[in-house]
C-alpha cells in the first residue's frame, strides 16, 4: 500500500511539472506577443 502511494505522488509530482513548464511557456509567449504587438503600434503611429 505504501509503495503504491509513493508511485502515484511521483507520478503527481512529474505532471505538476509538465503543468507548470507549459503554463510558463505560455505566459512567456504571451508577454513576447504582446511586447512585439506595443513595440509595432509604437513604430505605426509615428
């Protein structure tokens, strides 16, 4: 029984990290989307 809980927290602990790269891989994209979006209007009001 102990050994079966010790693998499925392992297996927890592999996918909240697989969850928290993809999540910051989106927010990275996100602010370098919206950075290239500012950075483009800045240089067509001009």
């Amino acid at each position: 029984m102990r050994r079966h809980f010790n693998d499925e927290s392992g297996v927890a602990l592999v996918m909240a990290v697989r969850i928290l790269a993809f999540l910051m891989l989106m927010g990275s994209s996100l602010v370098f989307y919206a950075g290239s979006g500012a950075s483009h209007a800045e240089v067509s009001t001009e």
